[in-house]
C-alpha cells in the first residue's frame, strides 16, 4: 500500500496518524471537533528555519496570532524562540508560557496605552512602530514611567507580495507601516525624544507569500534606507523583515527556507546588523489537523453535501478568505493521491479539481478511483459555513471521521463561539504520547461572564 505523508502526519494501513498516534483512536477518545497537533513537526519546521538562517544572528520570533495555545508557544520557548505579538493578550499568554519578553517583539496599529504601559514594565524587546502618532505616545507613555522605550520603525516598502488581497501588508493602500518620506522625517526629529531608543527597521509583506522576489525587493528598498539614515542617536542595530513564508495547502511550488534567506540574508550582512524573522504559518501550519465527524450525507438532486461537525466558528480561514484545506477519511482503503502534496498522484487530482470547479453537478457518478463531487459543509446557519465545494472524496458515511489538514495556523487561534458553540479542545501528540492541551469548552462556560 502506498504511503501519503505531510509533516508527521501520514498513513499506515488506511488509517491516518499523527506521529504514532491513530488519528481514530483520538476522535474516539476525545471527541469531535478536535484539533490535533504533532509536537515533532512544530520543532522540525523551527529548526529548519533556524538552520536556514544560521549565517547572521538573527533571533525567531515565533507569531502568536497565528496558533497561541500555551503548550504551543511553551514548545517553541524550550527550542529557542521569541515571540511576535501584535495584543496585550498575546503577551500575557507569552509570559504565562514561560517565554522571555526581552525576546519579544510587539506588532500592531493599534496598541492601546493599557498595552505600551504592560509592555514597558515587562521590558520587551521592542515595539515595532506603525505610525507617527504611535511613536508620540509611547514617547509620552514611557517619559511618565521614567522608561526608555525601545522601538523599530516599521517601514511600508509597497511591495506586492501577490497573496491574499485580505492578507497583504506592504501596500501602501493597506494600514500597516509608515512610507518612507515620513519615515525619514520622524528619523531626524529622534532627538526630540528622549525616551526612545531607535533600534532598527521593521517591515512585513503578509502571507502566505509563495515568491522570494518580493522578500528581494523590500530589503534593497531598506538597505537603501538605513544606509542613508544611520547615525549615532539612530544606530538601526536590527533589521526585522517579518515572515509571510508559504507553507503547502495542496500542490503550490513552496521556496525552500534556504531561497527565502538568501533573499533576505546578503541585505542584511551588508549593513551588518542582527535580523529578526517573525514566521508563524510556516512553522504551526502543517502541525496540525482539524478531525470533523461525518454527521449526514445529503443528496438535494443536484449535488451532494457531506455534512460535518465542525464548522466556520472552528475553523474560519475557508469562510473569510476562500483558502484551500485538504480533506480525506481518516480511514481510507487507499491513502490520499498526496505525497508531501507533491507526488504525481497529488497532481492528477488536483488538476481535475481545477479542471471541475466551472462544471455543474450534473455528472453526479463515481469517477474511475472511486471519488465523489461533495461540498463539505458545517452545521451553521450561514451558506460560508463551508469547507470545500466540489471537493472529490470517497464516498462517506454517517459517523466517518474525515480530516481537514493544514489546520495549525489561523485555525484555532481565529475559533469563535458563534452559533453558541462551544470551541474544540486541542490535543498534542508527542511520538506515542498525547496530552489534552486546552479542553473542550461546555454550555456553561458559553456564558461564563454574562449577567441575567
């Protein structure tokens, strides 16, 4: 029987495992919707970053908004990793892991003055500085604690990273980072504020971004302009070119850790400063599974709707920005056509998933490996509660545990309990153990807060 692996998740024997853990013995165990997480890739893909990006100091710092479970950021603390975090919230979650804020590095348009004064007494790193106004108030902030607040500027390069119009963040049509006219401004009236410290310069494109050239673009652009701004009061010691790097959701042509360093790494050596990278989907993405229940298998006389017990409010990235989540049976007489999503099989049933997504349903037959045209659906009542439409997958049956992959980053951390649904626990698999790691949420604690 053929093998089908990503990450530590493959087949063996027709049914899908996590690490050495079966994929059915955990939803039977524990229930469904359950996120899965293997511990082994989440260090393998840490690593393999750090290894790519050895040549120059640089210091990961690992994004909590993309998967912030404690026991997730506690993984990444004991191999090595900071943190970028764009709350006050995140934070906290960073401290009560055990990670170390003077690795930390604080993201955001809007931080509140609640969040610069928490930042500030827990001595962080940095703040990576989105606006004018911003800086003015962390000035002011941090003179009222007798503080000197250290900052990078975060530089806008409008470059187009060619992602998700929802996830672009380097345009100069979108809200993050200052251009570069201001930029230089704000750099020659540092000396009006004596209580920042200008450590270095910020940017970040968005993600998933499946290019190097625009990684190349906006660090020529920013070589140019530390190399004219450096001074002594503005010593630009760091260089933060953000993350954004593209993992695989089904069969896209993924740069390597090594191609997207070196298009940031001679940049950097030249001007000789340290480097910050902030990758998140890259490491958690592929770390975990979403496990869904088949609850019903619906046939309206036109297309079929396999319909599932997790929905928009578990995981939410197909509803807002029409992303791609692979889908299979748990157990399975033959694996997925998927090696890495890269074999020759995973080809073939991609390509006629493209060739069908213009087609009606009028063809409604098995295809010649036993496939079927469904939409995979959730039970809430909204019609973007959806996860695949036309998807082909074996036919299911009530009670069939099908799994959603690709599901560790933006997938819990955006969980919401709308509709009243309690969220889903989350369980860590390490080799042939696992621990529950957040546990399923009740009824009662849906209104935990409220008041009649």
């Amino acid at each position: 029987m053929r093998q089908s692996s990503i990450g530590h998740f493959h087949y063996h024997s027709g049914i899908l495992h996590c690490e050495g853990i079966s994929a059915e013995l955990l939803a039977k165990e524990f229930g469904t919707p359950l996120y899965v997480y293997s511990r082994a890739t989440l260090v393998q893909q840490f690593q393999a970053i750090r290894t790519a990006f050895m040549e120059i100091p640089t210091t990961i710092c690992f994004s909590v908004k993309s998967c912030s479970t404690l026991a997730i950021l506690d993984v990444l603390r004991e191999n090595g990793a900071g943190f970028d975090i764009v709350s006050g919230g995140e934070l906290f979650r960073v401290v009560k892991a055990g990670g170390d804020p003077r690795k930390t590095v604080y993201s955001g348009v809007g931080k509140t003055d609640a969040e610069i004064v928490q930042a500030l007494e827990l001595d962080i790193l940095m703040f990576n500085v989105e606006s004018e106004a911003e800086l003015d108030n962390i000035q002011n902030i941090a003179a009222s604690l007798g503080r000197v607040a250290t900052v990078a500027l975060r530089l806008n390069p409008d470059v187009d990273p060619h992602t998700h119009a929802k996830t672009t963040t380097g345009k100069k049509e979108n809200k993050f980072g200052i251009d570069f006219a201001s930029a230089s401004r704000i750099i020659h009236n540092i000396a009006q504020q004596p209580n920042i410290r200008l450590l270095g310069i910020d940017l970040h494109l968005g993600s998933p971004i499946y290019d190097v050239n625009p990684y190349r673009q906006a660090m020529e652009k920013v070589y140019e302009f530390v190399t004219q701004h450096r001074s002594p009061r503005s010593p630009l010691e760091y260089i933060n070119a953000g993350g954004g790097y593209g993992i695989v959701y089904r069969n896209q042509k993924v740069p390597s850790f090594a191609a997207y360093a070196d298009a940031i790494i001679p940049w950097v050596k030249k001007l000789g400063c340290r480097l910050i990278i902030e990758p998140g989907r890259s490491i958690a993405g592929n770390a975990a599974v979403l496990l869904t229940k088949v609850i019903y298998d619906k046939d309206n006389g036109h297309k079929y709707f396999t319909i599932v017990d997790a929905g928009m409010n578990d995981l939410v990235r197909p509803a807002m920005y029409d992303s791609y989540h692979f889908c299979w049976p748990v157990r399975s007489a033959e694996p997925p056509p998927a090696d890495l999503f890269s074999s020759h099989l995973a080809e073939s049933y991609f390509h006629r998933e493209d060739e069908e997504k213009k087609t009606d349903f009028s063809h409604r037959d098995l295809d010649v490996s036993g496939l079927r045209r469904s939409d995979i659906v959730g039970p809430i009542c909204e019609s973007s509660d959806c996860f695949a439409k036309g998807r082909r997958i074996p036919p299911p049956n009530r009670g069939d545990i099908l799994a959603l992959f690709s599901a560790g980053a933006y997938g819990f951390s955006m969980a919401s309990t709308y509709n009243s649904r309690p969220r889903a626990a989350e369980v860590m698999v390490d080799g042939d153990h696992c621990r529950v790691i957040r546990a399923r949420e009740t009824y009662a604690s849906l209104i935990n807060g409220e008041i009649l």
